[in-house]
C-alpha cells in the first residue's frame, strides 16, 4: 500500500523544558532579537509539548 504513509512522533514531555530552553526555542522561531515575557513562557511550553496544538 504504497498510497499512504506512518509518522512516528516523539513528543518532549514539558517539565523537561526549562524557562532557558524555551526561550531559546522562542528566538529559533521568532528570531534572534525576539523576548519572550516572563507570562508567555508556560503557554508557549504547552505549545511546543503539545501535539494538538496549532496556534
């Protein structure tokens, strides 16, 4: 069946992710001159351990 295909996804559970990963991950995304605010940390934790996440 060669009309399909299977994503195996391995997903970082979020207390793996300190407040510093995240705001590295943050500048990766958003750019190197980006800030993250200290209240958009957690959510932006839950969206990047979340794979039903789209916002």
């Amino acid at each position: 069946m060669g009309n399909h295909f299977h994503l195996v996804v391995r997903m970082n559970p979020a207390d793996d992710l300190t407040d510093e990963d995240i705001s590295e991950r943050y500048k990766l995304l958003y750019g190197k001159e980006s800030r993250i605010i200290p209240c958009q940390v957690d959510d932006f934790r839950n969206r990047l351990t979340s794979l039903g996440e789209t916002s």
